[in-house]
C-alpha cells in the first residue's frame, strides 16, 4: 500500500528573499541619514547665526547681531516696497492697466535730467530695483487718472510751453573723489592703477563727505547740473564708461578724480512720445490731495508684519 505521503505532493523548496530585505534596510538606513542631517542643520545654523564679523576691544558682534540691526534699520522699507508693488499690480489687474517698457524709459529720462548731483534719494538702487518702483508709481498715477477728463489742447499746450523738460540732455552717472592737491590725486590714481577700489578710495580720501560717505557716488550728471564744477562736467564727456578720469583741476582750488559709471545718451522726446505722460501730469494736478499706494492696501487686503499700515 502507497504511503499516503506518496500521495501529497510535494512542496518546493523556500528560499530567503533577500532583495526585500535589503530594501527595508535600505529605507531604514536612509531614514536614520535624513534624521540624522536634519538634527545637524538646526545646529550649524545656530553656528553660522553666532558666528563673529567683528569685535571692539574683545566685545564680539555676531552675524545675528548684525542681521538683525539690518532688519530693523532696512527691513520695513524694503518690506513696503514689496507689499506695495504687489498691491498695484492687483490694481492693475482689476483696472486693466498697462505699463510699458517705453513708459518707464521716459520716466527715468525724465528722472536723470531733473536731478541735482547733490540729489541722493534714488542712489540707493539699481536700475532693475528702480524701475520697479516707477512701474509700481506709474500703475497708482494711471489708476488716480483713468477718470479724469483732460483737453487735447490743454495737453499739446504743456507739451510746446515744456519742450526743454523733453529735450534729455545726455546725462553721466558718476562718482567723484575729492583731493587737495594735484599731488594727492596722482597719488590716487596710482592706487587706483595698482588695483585699488574707487569706492573704498573715495571713502578714505575724498575730502568731500557726503559723497564719500557713498563711495564718491553723486548721482546724474549732465551739462548744466548747477552743483558740480563746469571742469567736471567738461571732463566726463572725454571718459569712457567705466573709466576714470585724470586729476581735474577746479575753480574753488580743490581736485577732483571722476569714475563714469554708465552713459545715458541724450533724447528728444515727441509730443506722441510723452502725451500719455503730460496727461497724467494734468490729470494729477487736478486731485487736491496726494493718494499712496499705502491707500490702496485695504481694499487688497493687504497685510504685514508691522501691523496696520
């Protein structure tokens, strides 16, 4: 008689896998890894926030320290300029409101011609930076203006009383360093050949000091800017961008050294050109208050940090 075990058949053989195995570990041993890096970064930025950038008679500033001043000092206003920027693009969303490139060109032409060299409240900003805040500008002044009602005549009136505000000189930004004597500025130009900074020059030996407090940065520069030395603005047309000048010799018996940034060459603008301008000017004129892009805040419901603005 068969066995009755000859009768089951028979079960094959099991064998390990050790491919899942091997992934479990895999995960477990990555898990360890990110839990591990996650509990050091915590840490090396509690090191990098207490790391020292200066020391005064062995008292230690720390980059948090710093950071932090920063904030107090810069944070809001760039903070502003943010939050405002954004609610005039909103404005410009629901008003269907356009601002071109060409707009915002004439606006700096326009800021370039009228400023004085002593005029620093837009030095602080780059171009790109700068032409975000006219872009912001011009979205409030089309919004304030889109409703009122301006004569064509009264426009191409102001245009042909105002020619000269639309005949752009060219126009140099600049930066100067004052020196004493003729001595003294060719003893800059050396350090400046030898591969010294103009900004950090003009800081330590320009005896000029609201222009050496900004690295000799005095802003626009064109024929006829009544602040700066007829010699100075002589020399910067023979200058190169990016260039420097010689020691300039000047009427009140000092020296100056002039590093030209960038050129901005000169343009005459249409009427076509700037009527889209004159007319928020005269539209503007009209509203007895001024309004701020801070006004437009509720109704975008805007909101930050500082609390109500």
């Amino acid at each position: 008689m068969k066995s009755i075990h000859n009768n089951i058949p028979s079960q094959p053989k099991r064998h390990l896998k050790t491919k899942p195995v091997l992934v479990v570990l895999g995960i477990l041993l990555l898990g360890n890894l990110l839990w591990f890096i996650a509990w050091l970064i915590p840490n090396d930025r509690q090191a990098k926030a207490s790391e020292e950038v200066a020391s005064v008679d062995g008292k230690v500033i720390t980059k948090e320290q710093w950071m932090a001043s920063m904030e107090m000092v810069y944070g809001k206003e760039v903070l502003l300029d943010m939050v405002n920027a954004e609610v005039m693009e909103a404005a410009a969303k629901k008003n269907d409101i356009k601002v071109t490139d060409d707009e915002i060109n004439l606006e700096l032409a326009l800021i370039r011609s009228t400023r004085e060299g002593t005029d620093t409240s837009l030095q602080a900003y780059d171009e790109e930076v700068l032409r975000k805040k006219i872009r912001a500008r011009l979205i409030l002044e089309k919004v304030l203006a889109k409703d009122i009602n301006v004569e064509a005549k009264e426009m191409k009136d102001f245009y042909e009383n105002n020619k000269n505000l639309y005949n752009i000189p060219t126009s140099y930004r600049t930066s100067l360093i004052y020196i004493a004597t003729e001595e003294e500025g060719n003893a800059v130009l050396t350090e400046l050949k030898d591969g010294s900074s103009f900004d950090g020059l003009a800081r330590e030996r320009s005896i000029d000091p609201s222009s050496a407090s900004l690295g000799g940065d005095v802003g626009y520069i064109s024929k006829g800017t009544d602040s700066i030395d007829e010699a100075i603005v002589e020399a910067l047309t023979k200058v190169k961008e990016g260039k420097t000048s010689g020691v300039i010799a000047l009427k009140d018996g000092r020296y100056a050294i002039a590093l030209v940034q960038n050129i901005f060459e000169g343009q005459a603008f249409s009427y076509d050109e700037v009527e889209g301008h004159i007319k928020r000017e005269l539209a503007l004129s009209q509203i007895p208050q001024s309004v701020t892009q801070e006004s437009f805040w509720q109704e975008y419901k805007a909101e930050w940090i500082y609390g109500e603005q």
